[in-house]
C-alpha cells in the first residue's frame, strides 16, 4: 500500500478539518456577538456620561445620576487582595505536589485541590456568610484601638466587606492557581533538576531554580486566577456589603462591578438605568477577556519555549548518532 492517503480518506480529513473548523469559528462569532449586544445596549449611557462615567462616584438611580468608580475600584481591590493571599498558598501547594510530597500523596491531593473549583459560588457564598463572616467580625472587634487609627483598618466591626471578599475570592482563586503552576513545574524537564543537583545546590536551590525556569508560565497562573477573582459574581456579593463608596479600609462594606450587576438588573426601571449596568458589563467582558488572554498568551508561550528547548538535545544526539 503507498504511503500517499486513499481519496477517501483525504476527503474525510478535509470534512473533518472543515467541521471543526466551522464550530471554532462558532466559538468566535458568540464572543462577537456578545460584545456587539453589549456595545449597543450600552450605548445610551456611553452618549450621556462619556468617561466620566468612569471618573465620578455618585450612583443615584432616582435622579439617574450615574457613576461607576465605586464598583471599578471595588473590583480591582477584592480580586488583587485575593491574588495577595492566594498566591503563596497556591504557589506552596504547587511546589509541595509537584517536588517534595511523597508519591502516593500527590494523586490525593491534586484531586482535592481541584475538587474546589468545582463547589458552586453560591455555596461558597453561605459558607461566607454562616462561617467567614462572624470569624472576621470577631477580629475587626479585637483589633486595637492605635491600628484602627491607620485608614486601612478603620471602619466599624460589621464582618462584611472587603477582608471577607477577599478571603473568600482566595479560597476560589487558588485551585485554579495551584493547578497551572503544578502543571508548570511538571514541564520543566528533569535536566534542570539534575544540573542544580550536579551543582551542589540543595533540595530548596534546585526548587528555586525550577521556579526561576518556569517563573512565565507562573505569572500566566497568577493572572488566569485574577481573571477568574474579576469575575465572580454570587460568592462576593453575599459578603462584601453592597455599599458604593470609595474606601481603603479593608473593613469598609464596598461594591463590585458583577455584585451590581447581579443586585440591581431586575430593578432597573428605565433605560438610562439598565444602560448604565450594560456598560458595566461591557467593561467588565474586556477585563476578564483581556487578563485571561493573557494569561493563556503566557502559559502557551512556557510550554512552546518548553519544547523547543528539549528538541535541540534530542536534534543533537541524532545528528551525532
């Protein structure tokens, strides 16, 4: 039989390469679509407030005022404080797994860490609120009187807000964190190790030079975890108080751009109002869209420097051989 393929089965590649095809470019038109629906739906409040929509801070439906720096601010402070708590942890169940637990662990506990991305928000929301919060009022109403004084934790012992937000939006950033930095590890190749190891270095040496290898492929775990704390939606709103103000307290009840959403589309009785929600939505599509692109960008990058640099060993020795 010649190597060359059956006109058949040339014709049933093309028909399956053409199928796939159509529903990649599926895939692509529904992204186009939603932000196009956005984009005009929208468009009464962008005519009306311009970029000033996202300068001012007063959000008053009755008077159909509107301005969404409370709920930019708000977003971006709950998703980089979760980022600063999760992030070592995450990164230190990444390294346990992947280099220092014993075999028959490793399996036990990746699956666990998993497992936690699959628990619904909302149930992480009533964990929140029936378990977080009266753990963390119970420590806003201990804190001394002199750190109260400092503007990151003043603000009246409630138990919801931005610290519990933000502890809450760890707990669900760093399965996903943790996974793509485990994975990252697994790609360094062994020849690192080794070399570290030929070195001299010790065990922790060795470890900081796999992490100094594969430190772009981490970056892109941290930011796929600060596109999924962008975006949650259910679990912060439960716990961060719904207040639209600009605050640095970490006690302080604020606002999110999804809490928003999610609160106050059903009761948007005109159409400046729901505009106004639309356009936070738009901003808030680009957000995420952009930061997990991004994040993707940068893990696919890891992975192709990954391979490229392992086929020039193997390149080598058959050249010699």
């Amino acid at each position: 039989m010649s190597g060359r393929d059956s006109p058949r089965t040339s014709s049933e590649g093309r028909l399956f390469r053409a199928g796939t095809g159509f529903f990649a470019f599926l895939l692509l038109l529904l992204v186009a679509s939603v932000a196009f629906n956005l984009v005009r739906q929208s468009r009464l409040s962008i005519a009306k407030f311009g970029l000033a929509f996202w300068r001012t801070r007063t959000w008053d439906p009755v008077s159909g005022d509107f301005g969404a720096l409370p709920f930019l601010w708000g977003t971006l402070y709950s998703a980089f404080l979760a980022l600063l708590i999760a992030t070592p942890i995450a990164l230190g169940i990444a390294i346990f797994v992947s280099e220092l637990s014993p075999r028959w662990l490793r399996t036990p506990l990746a699956f666990l860490t998993e497992l936690l991305a699959a628990i619904p928000s909302i149930v992480y929301g009533l964990w929140g609120i029936f378990v977080l919060v009266p753990i963390v009022r119970q420590l806003e109403a201990q804190t001394p009187g002199w750190l109260k004084k400092i503007a990151l934790f003043s603000g009246p012992p409630l138990g919801v807000g931005m610290l519990s937000a933000g502890l809450i939006l760890a707990v669900m950033v760093v399965p996903f964190t943790s996974s793509v930095a485990r994975e990252v590890l697994k790609a360094v190749p062994a020849a690192q190790r080794e070399a570290a190891y030929a070195l001299g270095a010790t065990r922790w040496e060795a470890i900081r030079a796999t992490l100094a290898y594969g430190r772009t492929g981490i970056f892109g775990a941290v930011m796929l975890g600060l596109g999924r704390a962008l975006g949650e939606t259910m679990a912060v709103t439960m716990v961060i108080g719904n207040n639209p103000q600009l605050s640095l307290s970490l006690f302080a009840p604020q606002y999110t751009m999804a809490a928003v959403i999610a609160n106050e589309f059903t009761e948007a009785a005109d159409n400046l109002y729901l505009a106004a929600l639309i356009e936070i939505g738009l901003v808030l599509f680009v957000l995420t869209l952009v930061v997990n692109s991004l994040s993707r960008l940068l893990i696919w990058s890891v992975g192709r420097e990954f391979k490229a640099k392992q086929s020039v060993p193997a390149a080598a020795s058959k050249a010699a051989a």
